[in-house]
C-alpha cells in the first residue's frame, strides 16, 4: 500500500481485516514481521487519540503487560495524513482474534486480562487529549433513538424499528440500577470479545485503543459483558450465558486482585450489563434509520437492515440479561469474595 512509504516501506502484502464497524484495518507482511495498517476514521475520532494510545501502552509496558505499539514514521510521527486520510502502523499482538468465546478458560482469562489492565493503571485521573463526548450517555442515546423514530416515519424501515424502540424504552424505564456517580478510572471503553487478542486459549493483550477515556467500572464490564455472554455475537441473539459471567467475574476478581475494588464498584456491574446492552440496541435502532454512523456487511441487504438486525439481536439480549440479574448479582459477589480468600 503506498502508504508504507512514510514508514519505509517501498512495498508489502496486504490483508484487509474484517469485523471493525469503525476503522479500516490491514495485516501487513514486511521484512520486518507482522504490523497492523489502521485507517483512523476522522470523523469519530481525533488524530490526537494517538497521543493517548503511546501514554497507555507505555504504562501497560511498565506493568509487564503486552500490549500494542505504535511504529513511528521515518519522522518520528505516531501517524501519517495522506489524501485527506490519517494512518497508523503498530505492532501486531497475540495469535488470533474471536467473535464469540467458546470456553469457560477463555472467558475467565479475558477477565484476568482486563482485571490486570484496570490494576495496571488504577486510580490515576488522565486528561486525554481525544475523548468521545457522550460516548456512553445512555439517556442522550435513547433521545436520539426517539428522534429518529420521529424523523423518520416515510423509511422503509421505520414499522419494524419502532417495534424495537418502544420495547427498549419499556425496559429503560424500569432499569433497576443508578446512573449517579461511581469512581472514575482509565477505561478501555469498547471491551468487545474482538478486541482482546488471544494466543490459544489465552488471553494476551487489548487492542483498539481509540476509546481509552475516564469513566466507571460498571460502564466498562457492562460492555464486556454484554459482549462476551451472548454466543450469537452481534448480529444475532442466542441469550446471555451466565456460566461464561460467572467465569469472566472470577478471571476479574483476581487479575484485579492487586488494587481491590470497593463493593460498591462491584456491585454495580450486573445492571450495568443491562445498560449497556439496551443502549446499544438503541444506536442501533437510531442507525438503521439515520444511516450514517456504524459499518454494515452488504449481504444483510444495507445499512438500515443490518443495524436493524444488530438492534432486534441486543434487544433480545437485554430481555435474557433482565430475567438473570439476581443471579449475576450472586456471581459478582461470589467472584470477589473468592478473590479476597
């Protein structure tokens, strides 16, 4: 790609990878090993971000963590702006990436990773210089699912995404948790089961850094969760495990054992799953009939289906997560009880 030239590279095998719904990614083969070519999407996030990911991943490096690295250019940039695009090459981690976790090990060393990743970098307050204004608003994300819905009444998918807005405004309102306060940390802030790289079943590093910014645990594992325990992946519903909760809650725990958390972190954690996942379904819902925002596999007919089908998948989600929460409540508690043994 003739990118690689700011890096010194005359010429290199290529392989687009697939799965990212924001930046554009590649695999490239150099003379020197494995790197990963990222095309920043600018319209989301600020090339700044960089500066960010090089503060991370310096500490994380400090810790004895693996972790990705940014490879300057011939100029000592952390990224390259060619034709109006920004780019970046880092360092390739771990051996494989999944979409859905098939092991009660890999969950659980998942958990372990992420534990070690908040203890790495525990209370310190960081101004980052990219951040995501209301990135997790959930009540901004349900206002602009209602918009949309009343914006947009003549698209060819508005019956079927009001189906979905109604039911996941229902279930907002009688969401059992607390959106005040909470202690703030360095969140990696998208843990999806695809940005963590594995070797075997091992889990080895984060990647994916561009959401880094302040916020709280239950914001954080929420995510994760919503991610991890549902096997059907996100366009498609299957339920949320909790055998793979519990695992990952275990895996938590201990890698966070070094700077225990305080109950009443930890004790937001399963209704911040459920948070998450309808907040989700929201961006979905608004997407498939704004159009604009995530990436969508053209086989599902277009962006509005996709991110319809993505949205009916979270809602579907969110109804299983609702129906196990006094469970999931037990299994955090017995997860970081077990930890102080």
């Amino acid at each position: 790609m003739n990118v690689l030239h700011a890096w010194g590279y005359s010429s290199a095998d290529a392989v687009q990878v697939s799965g990212g719904l924001i930046n554009q990614t590649w695999r490239i083969l150099t003379a020197d090993g494995p790197l990963i070519l990222q095309w920043l999407n600018t319209d989301i996030f600020s090339p700044l971000v960089h500066h960010d990911i090089a503060l991370i991943t310096n500490k994380l490096s400090e810790a004895g963590m693996v972790t990705p690295r940014l490879v300057p250019t011939l100029t000592g940039a952390l990224w390259h702006t060619e034709n109006g695009r920004t780019w970046r090459l880092m360092s390739e981690v771990g051996e494989r990436t999944i979409q859905t976790i098939g092991t009660l090990t890999e969950a659980e060393s998942a958990g372990h990773l992420v534990g070690r990743f908040h203890a790495a970098l525990g209370l310190e307050q960081i101004a980052f210089q990219s951040v995501r204004p209301g990135a997790h608003d959930t009540v901004k994300h349900m206002e602009t699912m209602a918009k949309a819905v009343r914006d947009h009444t003549d698209h060819r998918l508005a019956a079927p995404v009001k189906v979905v807005a109604n039911e996941v405004e229902r279930l907002w309102e009688q969401w059992p948790g607390d959106l005040s306060g909470g202690q703030r940390r360095v969140i990696h802030g998208d843990l999806k089961i695809s940005n963590i790289r594995f070797s075997g079943e091992r889990a080895l590093a984060l990647i994916d850094l561009d959401t880094m910014a302040m916020s709280t645990l239950d914001i954080e594992l929420g995510d994760a969760m919503r991610s991890w325990c549902n096997a059907g992946g996100e366009d498609a519903a299957a339920g949320f495990d909790p055998s793979i909760f519990g695992a990952a809650m275990r895996g938590y725990a201990q890698g966070s054992a070094n700077v225990p958390l305080k109950e009443e972190e930890f004790s937001r954690i399963a209704s911040g799953v459920l948070r998450i996942t309808l907040e989700l379904s929201a961006r979905f819902a608004a997407d498939a009939l704004n159009e604009c925002y995530f990436g969508y596999d053209e086989s599902f007919g277009g962006r509005g289906e996709h991110n319809l089908l993505r949205a009916q998948g979270q809602l579907a989600l969110a109804k299983s997560v609702q129906a196990q929460l006094p469970q999931m409540v037990q299994l955090v508690q017995l997860a970081f009880d077990g930890a102080k043994d």
